[in-house]
C-alpha cells in the first residue's frame, strides 16, 4: 500500500530536556521528551520545521563557553531526516550555522536559501520508503531574514521569497513522488478561522503558500501559534507552540488512487528519550550551576503584575532595563519591550532572574529619530490596546496568532499620553520632551533593542533611521554587571507615561 508517517516539530529553540529554566521539576517539553514518542519504521520520516539552533539558557551558556553542540547531538540521537532553517537558526553568522549542520545526521531543506548566483543550496528531497512510497519534501523559510538579521551574517548567500522558485520545483516533484510535503519556517498571514488578513508583510504568508503552490501538506513555524491540523485551500496544515511542548503526527494512505491524509498535534508528556538525556546531562549540570549563580540580594522582592497592568505602568524591573540603556547610550529616550514571561524578581537575585525578565539575547543600538518617525511608531505601539466590555483591554491582534507583547515599548525618557477612545493612528495626543512639544522636524537618539533597531514588531520607521551606535554587548550581561557597582535597583528613570480611555 502506498502509506507515510511523519513526525513533525519546529521551534524547539534548543529546549532539549524537560525543563524551561524558570520553574522547578520536570515538565512536558523539550526534544527528548518529544522523541520518546517517535515510532520508527522504513515507513516513517522525522522532520524539523527550523529555530533549532538559538534561544534557550543552555545554549546561551554555550555561546559563553566552549562545549559539545547540544542540538546537534540530541537531534541525531532522536533520528532527525529532515530539517529546514528557521530565521533564528542565522543569529550567529551562516559560518556558525555551517559549523552545526555538518555534524547533523539529517538532510538540509531550505529551497529559497541560495549561493551568490542564486542557485538552491539546500535542495528539495524525494524519499523512498520501505514500502515504496515516494514522498517529495521541500523547505522554505521566511524572507524576512533579510530584514533582521546583520548583513555580514549572510554573506555569501541570500534569502529569496518563498515564491520564487517554489512553483517550478513542486512542479517536477510531481514528476517523480506520490504525495509532497511543504514545511515552511513562517506562519500565516490571515486569521484561521475568518480568513481575515492579520498581516500585509512577507513575514508570514503560509496561507498564501497553501492556495499558490501544489502541496498535500504544509508544515509550519514561527509564530509558535497551535494551530490544530486544518484544510485550507484543499492542503493540509497545522503548527504548534515553541520549545517542543507538542509534536505532530502525519499519516496518509493512497486508497484508489486518493490521498487520505490525517495528522495529530499531541502534547510530548513527561517520559523523556534516555540516551538523550544522558548525553546532555553534564552540560545540564553546568547550565543550572551557571542559572543558580547569586548575582544581587534586593531589600524588597518585585511582585508579579499581568502584561496590561505593565503596558501602562511599568515597574521597577522595567525601570532597571531603562537605567541600563540610557547609561550606555546616553541617548536622549530608551526603548524598554515587555516579554512573555511573568516580570517578576526574587530578593536573591540569580542569572536565571535575570533571563527570565529579559528572555532575548540582544544588543543595544542607538538611532536619530525623528518627532515625524516617533509619533508614527508609537501609534503602532498604542494599537496595543483595545476596549472590551468598556474596559481597557490587550488587543486581540496582538495575541493570535502569536503572542506578542515583546512589541510592546515603554518610552523612557518623554511624557507621553495615549487616547485609547480615539481610532488606531490618532491615539499619540501627547508627546513631549524636556519640556517641549515635539515636533515632526525634532531629531532625537533613541536606544533600543537589535530586534526593534531593524523594524521587528513591524517597526518600519525605527529601521529607516539613521544608526549612531550600534553595541555588541548582550543586554542581559550589561544587566547582570550593573549590579557589580549598584546595590539595589535604581530608583531612576522615572516613566511619563498615560493611558487614557
């Protein structure tokens, strides 16, 4: 019988053990408690949707000391035969990236990563399985690569748009398989259930991908988003969240020559692969002692507070991070994002409190912006809000399909006030600094993170602006050092910040 299996994940961020780092105890993730699960025949084929290679402590203390390569290893040990590239996987320079993909057991699929003269480098795939069956699989990773990341990490190759070449090689996988697989290192560009239009960038287009190109099944990423396996545009598609909390399995069969095709996204569980978790120990051991290093001991814990009370507020953690970057950069106004984690500090303060509040391993950058520019930018941060029910509120299209309150900004450094009563773009109704209204012509320096410095966030004004300082020191290390000379956090700068509605 004409069948496959596939088991799929993606994002997994080199969350490789049960753990997230933060709380304490095992819990239901990690790539070894995801391969546990895999059943492995001739039949079976086990893929990965990219973001492999940056994001979790661990590998955070391996960037700061030299050790085996983590992700590589529980890979190969879980029995990897696909992989695609996730935009993160290029953080640290394609040089780097070659570095770990010659040990992978798996083979690379990445259609639109190109040479110089735009020729694939990692090329669509046909496999055979023991029962005969021919699957074609062809990656792709968003173009928005090209926006984000530094140039000189992507010397030598370029990111094309999905699109380009994507047609013309399905069209002769057709040629030769029996059913083709897309996985694709992006998310969707419309809401699943309204079909809406959520996003006109080039970010995400997954649902583009389904009604433009001849697939079976599309494999997604990025947006961390779980999204139950769906059939949009006659292509099967589903993603699931980050640090391989969940999996998918894919079965089809060829019955009269029609596909029946089915798939499952399932949580990982608490069982985890133990050749995986022996490998990794010792390194594991060095992460948590490296976690559990004392780095301050505060007079007062900082408690809890729900993003929307932050997103008016701030607190003191904030604060801390603002202190920092104006320090610095000595810039006029700081940027300050929240993150996804709960913002909260312990009195003994450890490099795990530290990560937690500031989860991104970013470098500070300094811009000349101006009024004009700023104004603009913080209308995109005020469509943060919403009303619900007469109450202030998140804005829904800031949490699906991906939570994002890492977009957010508090600006330290002005007085400024929004009007959540007024229609999105006409809510910035204060803007001052040093006592002056600002003006469109004003030219100021704000400091703010790599990721908002090249318009992440859709943030297009701020990666227009022109560059004054651009540092290479991590955020989180300058956070940490602040402490070798301060006590206590700091009691400045203050936030002139209200929201009305």
């Amino acid at each position: 019988m004409t069948q496959f299996k596939i088991y799929y994940t993606s994002d997994v961020h080199g969350y490789l053990l049960p753990t997230d780092y933060i709380k304490n105890g095992s819990q239901p993730l990690g790539l070894s408690n995801v391969a546990v699960n895999y059943e492995k025949d001739g039949n079976t084929i086990i893929v990965d949707g990219g973001d492999m290679y940056q994001g979790s402590p661990m590998l955070q203390y391996l960037q700061k000391n030299n050790g085996i390569d983590a992700v590589t290893i529980a890979m190969n040990l879980a029995g990897y035969d696909y992989v695609t590239l996730g935009n993160h996987d290029f953080n640290f320079g394609y040089d780097v990236l070659k570095k770990h993909l010659s040990h992978l057991d798996a083979t690379v699929i990445a259609e639109n990563v190109v040479d110089e003269a735009g020729k694939t480098i990692y090329p669509a795939q046909v496999k055979v399985l023991e029962n005969g069956t021919k699957v074609g699989l062809i990656g792709l990773v968003t173009d928005y690569i090209n926006v984000w990341e530094k140039p000189e990490h992507l010397q030598g190759i370029n990111i094309e748009s999905p699109l380009i070449k994507a047609a013309d090689t399905i069209s002769k996988l057709r040629q030769e398989v029996d059913v083709v697989i897309g996985v694709y290192h992006g998310g969707y560009e419309r809401d699943m259930v309204t079909g809406n239009v959520v996003s006109e960038t080039t970010e995400n287009i997954a649902w583009q991908l389904t009604n433009e190109l001849d697939l079976d099944v599309l494999l997604t990423g990025h947006q961390h988003g779980n999204v139950p396996p769906q059939v949009v545009n006659g292509v099967l598609t589903l993603q699931m969240p980050n640090q391989a909390q969940m999996y998918a399995e894919i079965k089809g069969s060829k019955i009269n020559d029609k596909w029946q095709i089915r798939a499952e996204t399932k949580s990982v569980g608490i069982v985890s692969q133990p050749d995986i978790t022996a490998a990794l120990q010792p390194l594991q051991t060095q992460v948590e002692h490296w976690l559990d290093q004392p780095i301050a001991q505060l007079d007062d814990s900082i408690e809890v507070k729900p993003p929307l009370y932050l997103a008016q507020h701030g607190n003191k953690i904030l604060q801390w991070v603002a202190n920092v970057q104006l320090l610095a950069s000595a810039a006029d106004i700081t940027l300050v994002s929240l993150n996804n984690n709960s913002s909260n500090l312990p009195q003994h303060v450890t490099v795990r409190s530290i990560l937690q509040n500031y989860p991104f391993d970013n470098t500070l950058v300094t811009k000349q912006v101006t009024g004009h520019d700023l104004r603009l930018s913080l209308e995109h941060t005020a469509s943060y809000f919403s009303m619900l029910n007469k109450q202030l509120a998140v804005n829904p299209e800031w949490l699906v399909p991906k939570v994002e309150h890492y977009n957010y900004d508090l600006a330290y450094g002005i007085d400024y006030e929004f009007d959540i009563s007024r229609s999105v773009g006409e809510r910035v109704t204060k803007l001052i600094y040093q006592g002056a209204e600002v003006t469109d012509n004003d030219v100021l320096t704000v400091s703010m993170n790599n990721y908002r410095a090249v318009g992440g966030g859709n943030y297009p004004k701020y990666r227009q602006s022109k560059t004054i300082l651009a540092g290479d020191q991590a955020i989180q290390d300058m956070l940490t050092t602040f402490f070798k000379t301060n006590k206590q956090l700091p009691q400045t700068p203050k936030l002139h910040f209200n929201v009305k509605f």
